[in-house]
C-alpha cells in the first residue's frame, strides 16, 4: 500500500477505505496512544486548523476533536450551525439565516486544513440519507478533507474507536463474536449511525458479526449487503436475529444501544410517524443490557457503548459501571483514533 493513500481523502464512512486501510488506521491510532502516555511530542500537524460545523450535541465527538488538535499542534476552530448562516442544500436555504454548503465549503477551504460536520434527525427533518449526502456535497467544494462526525447513516469516528477498543482488549479479531444489538431507550429520535458503523467496521475487519434487534429496527439494506460482502471477503461472518437473547449467545463484545425505528423517517424510507416509532419501542421495554443479559454472552465479555447511554433503560449501572465495561477505555479511544484519521488525512 501506498504511504501517502490517505493525504487528502474524506472520511465520511468506512465504506470508502479498504481492510489494509482501517487497518493502518489503527497502527497510527495506537502508535498516537503510546506517544501521548510517553510524553512524546507529535505536533504532526504544526499550524493545521480543522473547522468544526456542529449541528447536535455532542460531548465526546467536539471534545475529542478539539484536545486531539491541540495534541497534535494545531488548532480545531467550533462552529455552531445556528451561530452561523446555518450551510444549506438547495431547496432548504432560507434567506440570511442560511448559507449554500457550497459557499460554505469554498470559503472554510480556502482558509483551513480540514472539516468536520455533524448532522443528522431534526436539521434534516429526518429525511433519511439528506445530511449524508449534505456531506458528500461539501466534498464536491472543499478541496480539503470532509470529516464525518456523525450522520444519519454513519459514524465512522466511532466505529474506529470501537475496533480500536476491541483489538486492545482481545488482542485480535480473528474469531472474535462482535455482537450489535439494539437497546431500549424512551428517546426514540436517535440516529442509526453508531450500529451500521459499528457493523461495517467489525465485518471489514474480519469479525464474526451479529446484529441483534427488534422487528421495526431494521437498518439500511445497503449497509447489511456490505457487511455480508465483508464477511465473505474476510473469512469473518454475519447473522441477524430479532432475539436479544438469542444475540448475546457467544458473544465476546456485547453493544447494546438504542436507535430510531425505520418508520420515524420520512416516506419512502418510513411513515414519519413519531408515534408509530414510539409504539415500536414502548413494546421493547426488555432490552435492557443487566447482568442477567449480560451472564448470556460469553464469561469474560467486555460491554461496550459508545455513550451517552441511557442509564436504567439501555443498561443497568451495574453494567456500564462494573467489571466487563470498556466503555470509558471506547471513549478515550475516541481521541486517539481521531489523531491517527487527522494526521493521515490533514498533512
Ligand atoms: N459517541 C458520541 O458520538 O458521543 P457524543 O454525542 O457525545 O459526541
């Protein structure tokens, strides 16, 4: 492989990087990690800005941005979408309140290294794949790299945290039990880009993956095609059930977490009803991660979230504060699997 393949490119999902890539990915990753516990210096990039575009929330995602660039010896710059004129697909501009992504793109690329957008639900109206492809426009504009920080379908930022997370805790992927369920949450308007990201990134590297849900959670069809596709090419393997329990038998890595049904985004994908999202969850009130579930999976199993959970309804506190949870170690690795995507894209 080329060493300079990554200068350059976006990182808008997994899809887009080969096995070796990820793999690479990782090296730096931990390489990163252990120059940081060393003391080493690693101001790779020395005067580099990374442009932040938030439209959500976040806790993990701008925190372990921002240190991750000051780490590195550069600088990554907030920018709340409602505190600037808010970028804009055609079609959803709204006069001095919005800026066409376009004009955003090119003006934010002719003064920094790189971008980074979060989008997804409400700014989008849940219209499935619109903040996707949002982001797939800003490429067309930049001429610098788009980093995903979440949308509606991806997550790759985390999901390269989470097999970072796996590799240090069972020191390979080989015939590891990767198990991806869905988890009860009284929020029903949460994305589903932590679990398909979740389930590309194991099946590409070779995990024997299982996605565990309820009817009504379905995820993309395009995005369990291309786990199917990985498993065949990687000798790992991928099944589905609508059993909790059925799901937890075997597993190595539990990961339990809530996301919206199918039906809360617009038609054709969905009805758009928040009321039939509802319903769909309210009848799964027992997917809860306890240790009762947990004693199902295998003995030493880690438990994983990519936070924040919803304690009492996705977990017990027993759980995701006891023995088998890597979920504070997932999101350390947060940062650490950041610098490696910044340093090998930003340079
Ligand atoms: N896991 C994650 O993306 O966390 P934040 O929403 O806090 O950024």
């Amino acid at each position: 492989m080329k060493t300079d393949t990554f200068r350059g490119r976006n990182y808008l999902t997994l899809l887009d990087y080969t096995r070796e890539e990820i793999e690479t990915i990782l090296s730096v990753a931990f390489d990163l990690k252990r120059r940081r516990a060393t003391g080493e210096p690693h101001r790779l990039l020395d005067t580099k800005t990374l442009f932040m575009v938030f439209y959500n929330q976040s806790l993990r995602t701008r925190n372990s941005f921002e240190a991750g660039m000051t780490q590195l010896g550069g600088h990554a710059h907030f920018l709340d979408s409602n505190k600037i004129y808010s970028p804009a697909m055609e079609g959803r501009e709204v006069a001095y309140s919005t800026e066409r992504v376009s004009d955003v793109a090119r003006t934010l690329g002719r003064m920094g290294d790189g971008i980074a957008i979060r989008c997804y639900g409400d700014p989008v109206d849940w219209v499935y794949g619109d903040a996707h492809e949002m982001m797939r426009e800003f490429t067309r504009w930049a001429g610098i790299p788009i980093i995903n920080m979440e949308c509606d379908k991806y997550h790759p930022c985390q999901a390269m945290a989470d097999i970072m997370t796996v590799k240090e805790k069972m020191n390979t992927f080989k015939g590891v039990n990767f198990t991806m369920s869905w988890a009860y949450s009284p929020s029903v308007e949460k994305p589903r880009a932590v679990p398909q990201s979740a389930i590309i990134a194991a099946s590409a590297v070779g995990m024997n993956v299982t996605l565990a849900h309820p009817e009504g959670m379905e995820l993309d069809p395009e995005v369990i095609e291309a786990c199917k596709k990985n498993a065949g090419a990687t000798g790992g393997s991928f099944r589905m059930t609508n059993s909790f329990e059925e799901g937890l038998k075997g597993a190595h890595v539990v990961y339990p977490k809530a996301w919206c049904s199918t039906e809360l985004f617009k038609p054709p994908v969905g009805s758009g009803s928040v009321e039939k999202a509802k319903e769909i969850n309210d009848k799964n009130k027992s997917w809860i991660c306890d240790e009762e579930h947990m004693a199902m999976a295998e003995k030493n199993a880690i438990y994983m979230h990519c936070l924040p959970c919803d304690r009492g309804y996705e977990v017990t506190d027993g759980v995701v504060d006891g023995p088998q949870s890597v979920a504070f170690d997932e999101a350390e690795n947060r940062l650490h699997a950041q610098k490696a995507v910044m340093s090998l894209l930003m340079r």
